[in-house]
C-alpha cells in the first residue's frame, strides 16, 4: 500500500512543501527511512513506531519506506513525526485516503502519542494558503499562532487519537479551540520622553533618527542619559501594519519566540544584545541557521550599548545588513536569508574613563583615547547617519519640575513626516529618506545654488567620503519634511552637518 500526506520545511522565514510518502510492502521487516535527512529526523521512526504502539497500532513485520522528497532539500526539524504517522496509517488503511487529500500535516509526536509544539507554523500555514491547501492539522499548542491566518481551515490537534477521531469521521468533529487566557494589563506605563531632563539635542537627533529611520549614535558621558533615551525611542514609533506585523511575526516564529498563547507581533521590537554576543549571536546561524539580533530587531529597533565594548569583528557583520535590509548566511547545503531593516541606536563613552574631551577630569592618554575609538571603524561610522553629543545634565535640568515633551507629541511630528514620505514614495521600491538609493539623490535631496556651495565647502573642509556626504544630505531631507518644506535648505543642510561634525570632533584625537 502508498500513500503521500503533504508537509513543509523552513527555509530562512518562508517555508516549501515537502511530501511524506509512505510505501508498505511484503519482505524482511525493516523501516527505512530516505531523503536527505537530519539526524532528528531519521529519529523520527523510532518515536512514530514507539507512539503507534503506545496507541495500540502495533506496525505490521513488513517493509516500511518512507521517503521526503524533493531530495535535493536536507530535511531538518521536528515537525515531520506527524505527516510520517499519518502516512503509515493510510498506506496501512486505518485512515481512509481522502483523510489527506488537500491537507497539510505538521507536529512532533511523543512517546506516548502526545501532539507537541513546533516552531515556524505561521510561515508554513501561509505557504499553504498561497499552495491552495484547504485545511491543516497542527499541535494544539500552535493554534494561538496559527489563528492569525485566514482563509484555512485549521485544525488543532493533542494526540494521535484525536487525528485519528477526526480523519475517521471526515472532519465533521467539532474542532475544540484552545482557550486564550485573559491579557494582563502591564504595571508600568511605557517609557516615555517626559520623563527626560535636558538633552534637547539628543531628544531633537532621536525625532530626526526615527522620522528618516536613520542610524543614530550618541556619544557623552556615563550617566547622561542615553540609555534611557534610547529606551524611549519605540515609544515614538508608528504603529506597525499589518504586512510589518507578519514579517516580524515569522521572524519569532521560526525562532521559537513567539508566545505559545499570542498571535501575531503588534508592537516594534526593542533588542538590546550585551556587549558580549558573538558574531553568530548578532547575525544568526548555528548548524540550523536561525535569525540574529539584527534580524530580531526587523521593523524595530537594535540598540547597541558601550558600542566600543563589541568585538569589533561582530560589529563590522553590521556593515552589510545596515546597507540591504536583509542578511544572508551561507552553509553548504543551502543559503538562508533573514531580513534585518532595523534602526540602528548606538551609545557610548568617548574614552574609557568617560570623560574626554573634559580634559580637567579625563585622566586617558591621547594613545588610550584613539585606541578606543579606533575599535568602531570609519567604513561603520560612514554608515551612521546622526552622531549627537550627550552633555552633561545640568543641576537646574536635573530638578526642574517642568518636563519636556512627551512621547505622543513628538509622534505627531514623527507620523507626519512619514505620511510625507510616503506620499513621495508612493512609486518606489523603499519607504523612507534613508532608503534613497544614490543614483536618486538629485531627484529627492535637490540643492538650490547656495546649497550646493555650502555643501561644496562642507565636503572639502570635513573631508567627507561619498556614502557620508549622501548621508547628509538624506537627514537635510528629512529634516526639511519634519518642517513640512519641499525644499532643502542651507538650515536643513546646516543641521545635518553638524550631526555628522562631532565624529571628527572624537575620531581626531
């Protein structure tokens, strides 16, 4: 007897199908198992043969084949147990064969029968939809997950004897929904810009930073403030839509992060990584590729304290996701790619006491001070759009009573420059200022003539490269949207120099 039950694979944050045929035959009792597979997956006939037991579905002494095809694709994860059990009870004739027609099996089986969790339903659900498969039978644990997706039926499954119940009575059980546990309203309100004393040109880099989703780095003393600056800078964000949430969800999906009991990722991600990652940590990878920070921080933003303090190995990986968006990474058998279009908010010190260029209180040598500084390379530096300075805080700003801005008043202005922008871009391939490819430059970040002599004198005098005096001229563009002017003026353009004037301040030791 054969039959064939349909399945799916991760590949990066997507998923392809994969086809489970089982073949039960006359000849020496022997369950082989074939098509470029993972260790945990061959372990597989083990579980499923000790699970039907466990069932009380002793496997007939005949020969069993199972084959994952395409072979060209290495099979690796927990996830084929099910489709594998469903085809051996087909091809047995426990389950009649319509059971699986236009259906897509995924979970891992227990000793005992048991239907456990796997990562990465939601891409592969979508992958169904798009395949026209009707219906999916998935780990109850999943189904928070898997609701996000409409236009399939889903469903949700605890053990082999459910899947059995329900292939036998043609998916006319009702299905049993996991319920939801009521939401937990959080203690703390969210961080917000009120809560931030002085600092008006960190807070007016940081509205600038966000409006453009361009890179930011602040550099000042320890104790400051731009931790918790940066802490608040979410809270200035728009709302994600709703492809930004699937992305991101897929992202945590495969990851295994996604809360068994949530759906879809509403809010941007915040991800601070310690100073002590690896290059692997940031960028992903592992013998199963899994995505990095930089890919965790999709849509959001990737905050990066001490930045000195990083291996400056992992830190130039930073170099080609900050330019494309996304990042690949390669391993023999296949290439996965992740998506990384992230904000990038980077603090530091400026020496390692913290105090330079305070030269009443700095005590590092010029030769301490540059080998300091050199641990961030000018290549990463050219990518950074903003560098503000963290001034001390003042007595008189630490204890006034009267706050700044809040948060939901600097995302007015936020959301209007986006809504700019998006009106400017309507047409494009990208989003905002930041994105501008070179080539179009000119057409979005055009100069009247004082302008272009102002910007003529700025490139000699800071001995700008190609990439920064772009970059200047996109934060210009921005800073103009943010006072709702078409034109770029010498004061937009003005402003942004001085943003990308104070790494030559510390750099030039």
């Amino acid at each position: 007897m054969y039959s064939i039950v349909t399945t799916a694979i991760l590949q990066g944050i997507d998923s392809l199908p994969v086809c489970v045929e089982a073949d039960v035959s006359d000849g020496l009792p022997v369950f082989e198992m074939v098509g470029f597979l993972a260790s945990e997956v061959r372990e597989s006939k083990e579980r499923v043969r000790t699970a039907l037991r466990n069932c009380g579905h002793q496997l007939p002494a005949k020969r069993i084949t199972i084959n994952l095809s395409p072979s060209n694709i290495r099979k690796s994860g927990n996830g084929f147990d099910l489709p594998i059990t469903m085809a051996i009870l087909v091809a047995l004739g426990v389950l009649p064969e319509h059971a699986i027609d236009q259906t897509l099996v995924i979970g891992e089986v227990g000793l005992n029968g048991a239907i456990l969790a796997v990562d990465g339903i939601l891409p592969v659900l979508l992958m169904a939809r798009e395949h026209g498969i009707r219906r999916c039978i998935i780990p109850e644990q999943n189904y928070h997950e898997a609701a996000v997706v409409d236009g399939i039926d889903i469903f949700p499954v605890s053990h082999i004897k459910t899947v059995m119940e329900l292939c036998n009575s043609a998916y006319t059980v009702e299905k049993t929904i996991p319920q939801l546990p009521a939401q937990t309203k959080h203690a703390h309100p969210a961080a917000d810009f009120s809560d931030v004393n002085g600092q008006r040109m960190l807070r007016r880099a940081c509205e600038i930073a966000v409006s453009g989703m361009h890179n930011l780095l602040m550099i000042g003393p320890p104790g400051a403030g731009k931790t918790m600056i940066a802490r608040r800078i979410p809270g200035i964000l728009p709302p994600m839509e709703r492809m930004e949430q699937l992305e991101v969800s897929k992202i945590y999906s495969v990851s295994g992060m996604l809360h068994k009991n949530s759906g879809l990722i509403t809010e941007r991600p915040f991800r601070a990584p310690h100073h002590t990652i690896s290059p692997q940590g940031l960028a992903g990878g592992g013998q199963v590729p899994k995505p990095g920070e930089v890919s965790l921080a999709h849509r959001g933003v990737l905050f990066l304290d001490e930045l000195p303090e990083f291996q400056k190995t992992t830190l130039e990986i930073l170099r080609q996701p900050m330019e494309d968006g996304s990042i690949t990474i390669t391993r023999v058998n296949n290439s996965f790619v992740y998506p990384a279009d992230f904000l990038l908010v980077c603090a530091m010190n400026p020496c390692k006491c913290g105090f330079y260029p305070d030269r009443s209180r700095c005590r590092c040598s010029n030769t301490s001070i540059r080998r300091y500084l050199t641990r961030i390379s000018q290549p990463l530096l050219d990518r950074i759009d903003l560098c503000a300075e963290a001034e001390p805080v003042s007595y008189r700003d630490l204890t006034s009573v009267a706050h700044g801005e809040s948060s939901a008043q600097i995302r007015e202005r936020v959301w209007m420059a986006h809504r700019l922008q998006q009106q400017r871009y309507a047409h494009e391939q990208w989003f905002f200022n930041s994105q501008i490819p070179g080539g179009r430059i000119e057409q979005f970040c055009g100069l009247d003539q004082k302008g272009v002599r102002y910007m003529e004198r700025m490139y000699e005098k800071l001995q700008l490269s190609a990439r920064a005096y772009h970059k200047i001229l996109k934060v210009a563009r921005t800073i103009a949207d943010l006072d709702a002017s078409e034109q770029v003026t010498v004061r937009h353009l003005t402003e942004a120099v001085c943003y990308r004037s104070l790494d030559k301040k510390f750099w030039e030791v």
